[in-house]
C-alpha cells in the first residue's frame, strides 16, 4: 500500500538559508500533519491542514510557514534557519478531522543547520 | 491542558522477559490514544490504538487497555525480543477541534540476548 512520502529524506543547510520540505500523503487523504522532533525529544505538534486550509497551529515558529495544495501535498517553508532547527520533521496524513483516523506518518526529513 | 507520561528509560530486559511500560494521560474528553513504536533511525509506526474507555489495543504480542478510571494505557509484552529494542511514545489525540497527537517523552528499551 502507498504510504506518506517526504522529501528530501535529508537536508544540510548553513544558518540563515531557507529551506522547503515536502509532503505527499497518502492518496485519498485531505488531511495532513506536521510534526518536529528534536534530538531525544519527542514530536511536537507544529500544523495541521484540512481540506487546503490551516485547520490548527501549534508551537511552529514565526520565521516557518506551510500551505496544502490542490494536490493535497504540503511544504513547509523554514527561513532563517537556526542552528536549534536541526531536528526530524515528521508529516502524517489522515482521511477527515475529528473522526479518529489514524494518522500514518512518513519516514521524516532529517534537517541539519550548520 | 492534555499532556502524556511515561515512565523514563532506558528499560534494560533479557530476551524472553515480561514488559511494562507505563502510561498515564490528562486530557478533557475521551481521546484516543496510541502507542508509536520508532526504531532506530526511522520514522514513527503506530504499534496499537485504543479509542474507547476499556478497549484493548493489540498488535506484534503487545497489547495495552484504556483505563478512563486510573487514565492509563500502559503497554505490555509477555516475551520480549531483541529486536523489540526501538523507542516507545505513549500518545493521545482529544479530537477537540483536529486530531493532532501529543507524545509522551518516550522510552527507550534495550533487550539483550
């Protein structure tokens, strides 16, 4: 079965550049999930999109933004890069909000800022 | 607001050894919650999910109940494997406005031959 797809699986940037990570969900899902871990953290929660809308934010910088397109895929966009960026950065899909579906994650996008 | 605890790690075990891993949760509403297993060097999976007061959550020999009265959703395995070492995060979803999973710290184990 498809499952989430993210991309690229790994990222080097120097501090202060911009960076753009990718989500593709799994086909039929209209939600989707992003989610940052750092080294020995657990996930924190950062946006989520319903439907091509933002549908809740949680604790994602001011200097990150993020958009679901017609597609259904999302990107994350980082400026400013810091080096307390570098961190794993999950996207999980689900079909629907509020319904408990499961969320199925992606292998994550390892950032490192240099 | 909703947050998880687990118990911390390392949990060290023999092959073969029984497994407790616990879990307690504050939420408003009746989340579900979950288990997520991540094995080194990958992403998350989910390992069980339990959605209602009293169901059991089973999947790979381990299983673990949602207990609305104590707020626990403790994980368990009556065999552990050496290849059962990975990292384990006790997560709920409150389903309030979105479904966005809080973690719990997680809890590494180590199972030794």
């Amino acid at each position: 079965a498809a499952g989430v797809i993210q991309s690229p699986r790994h990222l080097i940037k120097e501090k202060r550049e911009t960076a753009t990570l990718k989500c593709y969900p799994i086909p039929r899902h209209d939600t989707v999930y992003w989610y940052q871990q750092g080294p020995g953290q657990d996930p924190q929660f950062l946006i989520s999109f319903y439907e091509k809308m933002q549908s809740d934010k949680g604790s994602i910088p001011d200097r990150f933004s993020a958009q679901q397109f017609s597609d259904y895929h999302s990107e994350l966009n980082m400026s400013s890069l810091e080096l307390g960026d570098s961190a794993l950065y999950f996207c999980a899909s689900s079909l629907g909000m509020g319904n408990q579906e499961t969320q199925y994650f992606g292998p994550g996008t390892r950032l490192l800022v240099l | 607001g909703d947050s998880v605890t687990q118990m911390e790690g390392p949990v060290t075990l023999s092959e073969e050894a029984f497994l407790t891993i616990n879990c307690t949760y504050t939420a408003t509403g009746y989340p579900s919650l979950f288990w997520y297993v991540q094995y080194p060097g990958e992403g998350l999976q989910l390992l069980l999910k339990a959605t209602k007061a009293d169901d059991k959550g089973s999947n790979k020999g381990f299983e673990a109940t949602y207990r609305k009265e104590t707020t626990s959703f403790h994980l368990e395995k009556g065999s552990v494997q050496v290849s059962d070492s990975a990292v384990y995060f006790c997560a709920l979803s409150d389903h309030t406005n979105t479904d966005k999973i809080i973690f719990g710290t997680g809890t590494r184990l180590q199972v030794f031959p």
